[in-house]
C-alpha cells in the first residue's frame, strides 16, 4: 500500500489532473450557466470513458457496446423513480443493475477470444434498444422516460455534483489501475497465456474489471438521467454514444485513466463550440480526434507526459 501510494504522489499524471481540477473548480465563478451545463455533460462523459479505459487499457478487452452498462444503470433508476422510489435508492439501484447486467454479459463473453467479446458487448447494446421499444409503456419507448426527481434546478449546484462525481470515481480508478490488480490486468492483457503460466486467474481479474466498469458506468448513467430529468435511448443507449465514449478514451490516451476524462470535456466543448456549423461541427470534431489518434498513438495525455519528460 505505501509502494502504491508513492506511485501516485511522484506521477505526473496526478499532478496533471490536480492542475486540471483546480481550473474546473475556478469555472463557476467566470464562465456562464450554459456553459456549466456542457460540463457538467461533459463530466458524466468523463466517467463513462474512464471507466470503458480501465477495461480496454489494461484488461485489452474492446468493449464496443458502454452504453449497455450506461443505459441498464440510466433506465433501472429511472423505472425506479417512476414508482416513487427516492432517488438516492435509484442512483445506488442503476449501479446494481449495471452490475448485474455486467456480470450477466461478461461471464461468457469473457471466455471468447479474438472480436467475439466486443461483438457480444455490441450485440447487448443492440437488444438493449429493442427491448425498450418492445416495453415502451414502461419505459417511454423512443420518447423516453421523464424523471419524477432532478439532482437539483441550479446550474451551479448540478456542475459541482457533476465534478465531485468525476473526481471521486477518476481517483479511485486511477489508484486501481496504479496497483497490483492493475498490473496483473495489463499483464493478462498482453500476455494472456504468460499470466496464466504465472498462477494469475486472467479470466477472474478481468471480470472484476468489467464489474468495476459496470458499477461507475451505471452510477454515471443514472446521476446524469436524474441531471437532464429524462431517460431515452439516444442519451444513454445510442450506438454513437457508445462511439463517442470510446473516441473520447482512445484520443485522451490509453491507459492513462485521467486522459480518458480529458478527453471527454475535450470533445464536448469543442462540438459544442462548433455547433454554429450545423452537422459540420461532427465531421470537423472527428477529423481532429482521427489526426490526434493517428498522429499522437499515447492521445493528449500522452503528449502532456512526453513535453514533461523533454529537457
């Protein structure tokens, strides 16, 4: 635990993020309530990329369907709420379901090797959708479902929630992702067969990074529903918005926890800084995620790392 803990404190990501956290605490009081609202989004993408990160970084398992673990936690609170349920019942409920639906899906997607796990993780999105067009007298169908509760009616109130939220699950990923289990994840994720020669279980370790994801991604998805005040499946369930988490990942920097969030605030405000274009702004945001990816292999984490290594 002390090896661990000195890690974190001579990392230079640490450092990077606390800079990046003492800015966004400085927002509130100079930029406006529009613009706290795109963070406060923004944030939420945070989490949901940085939990995808924790899976494909270091366990190697492309999981090309978040919003299945997005949109479980989203709607499993929402239903919840719309039953009276109190809304702190519903945040901790869309994390259980999440798990579950998590643990459901991965214990035999994980014995499949090669695409076969990202498929399934796909194919889950997929009869995710359906089966809330199927039951949409339940859930809202493509309308989508309206919260009985809101986190709260004050931009500012909802942007501090929004960025303790991401504070706390980034801190406790990165310090995962920073100890022995992180190190044997990335081992089996490499190494599959030579962490198995070692005595590790790869499938266990890899589970329980999976059901890490699943419970910060559903606990996302259910305080971000409870912030918009509606629950549909282009928010929390849409292909592109799995899309988006996992760009978002890749162009902060793999398997850096903290670029993952990075690059989350980076995509939503600067779509939102080109929304003038109209769907240009789309084409324009991927153009420079696919140069930074290309260019760039380690994101934007990975250049801040590398210009503070250079003399």
């Amino acid at each position: 635990m002390t090896d661990t803990i000195r890690a974190l404190l001579t990392s230079r990501s640490v450092w990077i993020a606390l800079v990046v956290l003492v800015v966004l605490s400085t927002l509130p009081w100079v930029v406006s309530a529009y613009i706290l609202g795109v963070l406060t989004i923004a944030y939420y993408f945070g989490v949901f990329a940085m939990s995808w990160d924790l899976l494909f970084g270091f366990a190697n398992e492309v999981n090309f369907g978040p919003t299945f673990l997005i949109g479980t936690g989203a709607y499993a609170a929402g239903l919840l709420n719309a039953h009276g349920v109190p809304m702190w019942v519903c945040l901790i409920a869309g994390g259980a379901a999440a798990l579950l639906g998590g643990v459901a899906l991965a214990v035999p997607a994980l014995r499949l090797t090669g695409p076969y796990f990202g498929l399934t993780t796909l194919v889950a999105v997929l009869l995710l959708q359906q089966f809330i067009v199927i039951f949409a007298s339940s859930t809202g169908g493509e309308i989508g479902l309206t919260m009985n509760d809101i986190l709260s009616t004050e931009a500012i109130t909802n942007y501090w929630y929004a960025l303790a939220f991401m504070t706390v699950c980034g801190a406790i990923l990165f310090t995962l992702s920073r100890s022995p289990v992180g190190l044997i994840l990335q081992a089996s994720g490499q190494d599959r067969i030579g962490a198995s020669a070692l005595g590790f279980n790869v499938v266990k370790h890899k589970l329980a990074a999976f059901c890490i994801s699943a419970v910060f991604s559903g606990l996302a998805g259910a305080m971000m529903v409870f912030y918009l005040g509606t629950a549909s499946v282009g928010t929390v369930v849409d292909v592109s918005v799995g899309v988006q988490v996992i760009i978002a990942a890749v162009l902060g920097g793999r398997r850096t926890i903290v670029g993952a969030a990075i690059g989350s605030i980076f995509l939503i405000l600067a779509g939102e800084a080109l929304r003038p274009l109209g769907q240009l702004s789309t084409f324009v945001v991927s153009g420079i995620a696919l140069l930074v990816i290309l260019f760039f292999v380690d994101g934007l984490m990975g250049l801040l790392l590398r210009r503070r290594e250079e003399p």
